[in-house]
C-alpha cells in the first residue's frame, strides 16, 4: 500500500508539472521541476537506486500503455520522448520547437561535457583496469556486497597454440574483469564455524563484474551479453561503469535486459567510491554453475587461485587473503588520487 501511495502521489506531481508547463517536457524536466517545487513530497525519490527521472518514465509509459482510454497523460513525440496532458493540445509547430531547443541543448551539453572532460586529467586519462580498485572499494564496504574482488586478467589464461583474434574473442567473452566472494560468519565463534563445516553449510556468494568507462545506447547490447556470458556461473552478475548514459530510449532499453536476464548495473562514483549506486540488482542464482567454474579453473591460473583461495575460511574471514585486490582506504585512496592527479596509476600500485 505504502508503495502505491508514493507512485500515486508522483503521478499527482508529474500531473502538476505538466499542467503548468509551456510545451511538452523529458521525464528528466519533469524531475527537475518537480524536485524544486515539491522537494519534501519527492524527498524519498532522491535514495531510490533507480534514477528518479526514469521511474516517472517507466510511470507514465505503463499508465499509457496499460490505460488507453483513461489515462490523461499523453506521449506526443518519440524521438526524443515528450510526455503532455491530454487535454493540453499543441500544436505541430510547438511540438518541433521544443525538439530543436532540446537538440540544440543537448549539442551544448555534449560540448561543455567534452571541454570539461579534456580540462581535468583525472576524467581524460585512465582505463578500465585503473575503474578496478574503485570497484573494490565500493563492493568491500556496501552492505550487498561486503566482499573481496580478484582481478582477472584474459590475456593470463591458457591459450591455444596458434592465439589469434576469434580466440581473443572468445577469451573476452568467457572470463569477467574481476570475481568476488561474500564471506559470512566472520563474527562467528571458531567452534560455530567448525560446525558449519561439519554440517556442509555455507552462505559463500561469489560474484562476477563486467567493467566499461562508459555504457550508452552504442555499447550497450555488446556489453550486456558479454556481462551475461561471463557471469553465467556466478550466483549474480554485474555490468559497472563510471559513465552511464540517462538517455530514456536507453534506460528503457537497459531496465528491459536487466529484467529479462537478470543481470545487475552499478554506476561507480570516482570521485567518492563508497558514493557509488547500485542501479539494478541482479537476480540471485542459488546454486553455482560448477561445471563451469571447473572449465574457467582449467584454462585460467588467477582463476584457480581465487577458488582456492576459499579453502582458507580463516583468510577471508579476517579479509586478510593476499590474492585478492588492494583495497583502499578513503585516506588512501584520495592521497594517492591527488598525487597521480587522477585515477590512473592506482590499479598499478602495489598492495
């Protein structure tokens, strides 16, 4: 009930917004507007994982959708998206002007956003491997996860004789970035935990992250299907990115492949790991695909040592296993941030 009075009290806002608007508004307008003139009715929406803005997309898009005949809002263009009431009727030439405001606007975004990026070293110059300790950080110290990662590295693994570029390939779309294992119990007495052992019982998750700089409506579906190959045999599978696209055509399209396949998003916040937001969960698999597992610890060395390592209980139960990923401290990793004027170059640090 409770989740039913928020969304109806956001329909009513959105209803508002667009009541007083001049032209047909973006899902992000509608926010915008309606979080400076209702900051304490939409207060709740600012923790949600799933941006606010796409929810008030994915809102009205099922009321059309599912209303037709009743419902009083109204899509007037789809590309770009344009919601309006109804019973607010504009016209083709106003419909158009609001289109080119919007793609002269967002031409000046894209232009401020790449000066922006080629005036700061730190968003110009580092690459995916340098996105892993940022990662480690953020899944060591969020509830969710509270685990340890192992970078991955394909080119280690075993290769055929005659290594060529569909073997490459193949290689990219069988071993994640990095691997991760939840450790419970690490309060547990060590007579408790001998007993766990005894009675083969285990709350161990592993996980598996696919990492991109950026994810937008070019590299999305490649990057999807390559986080749903290799995370086939995790208990749950994620894409992260430190850039994520908040286009709706492809958040629609994002939510539709998260939902289907049941993989998991995280946008990782440079600046502030720990700040990093889980977009969608993934959906939980109870069992690991050891068949699987079993092929990837033939071909990959550092793959064979991280399900080792999970013979030590003791180990990651202290979190002190030295085969996994340095994790930095805040301190830490702002010190050295500042030092090397940017990401790059952490990932290359010794532990």
């Amino acid at each position: 009930m409770a989740k039913e009075t928020r969304e109806f009290i956001m329909m009513d806002i959105v209803e508002e917004v667009l009541s007083d608007a001049k032209a047909p508004m973006r899902s992000q307008e509608i926010w915008e507007v309606a979080k400076t003139k209702y900051p304490e009715k939409v207060s709740n929406y600012l923790n949600k994982k799933t941006p606010p803005h796409l929810i008030i997309y994915n809102m009205l898009n099922q009321d059309i959708r599912n209303k037709p005949d009743t419902t009083i809002f109204a899509r007037v263009s789809k590309n770009p998206i344009l919601f309006a009431l109804k019973n607010k009727k504009y016209t083709e030439t106003q419909i158009i002007k609001k289109i080119e405001q919007i793609e002269k606007s967002d031409a000046n975004e894209v232009k401020a956003s790449d000066d922006t990026q080629n005036s700061k070293n730190n968003n110009n110059k580092y690459n995916e491997s340098d996105l892993h300790p940022v990662l480690a950080m953020f899944v060591y110290n969020n509830d969710h996860f509270n685990c340890l990662v192992k970078t991955i590295r394909q080119q280690l693994a075993t290769k055929s004789k005659r290594s060529n570029s569909g073997q490459r390939l193949v290689e990219k779309w069988t071993y994640p970035d990095l691997m991760g294992v939840y450790v419970p119990y690490s309060d547990y007495d060590q007579i408790t935990n001998s007993l766990l052992s005894i009675i083969k019982q285990s709350e161990i998750k592993v996980f598996s992250f696919e990492i991109k700089k950026v994810l937008n409506s070019s590299n999305l579906r490649e990057s999807f299907f390559q986080t749903v190959s290799n995370s086939s045999w995790a208990h749950e599978g994620y894409l992260v990115a430190a850039e994520i696209s908040d286009d709706p055509e492809f958040n629609k399209e994002l939510t539709m492949l998260c939902n289907s396949f049941g993989i998991g998003v995280i946008k990782l916040d440079i600046e502030s790991p720990n700040d990093s937001q889980i977009f969608f969960n993934a959906k939980p698999r109870e069992k690991i695909d050891v068949d699987v597992v079993d092929k990837l610890v033939s071909k990959s060395t550092e793959v064979k040592t991280f399900f080792k390592a999970l013979d030590d209980m003791e180990k990651l139960q202290r979190k002190s296993y030295q085969e996994f990923d340095h994790v930095y401290s805040i301190d830490e990793y702002e010190r050295i941030v500042r030092a090397e004027n940017g990401i790059g170059g952490l990932s290359g640090r010794k532990k």
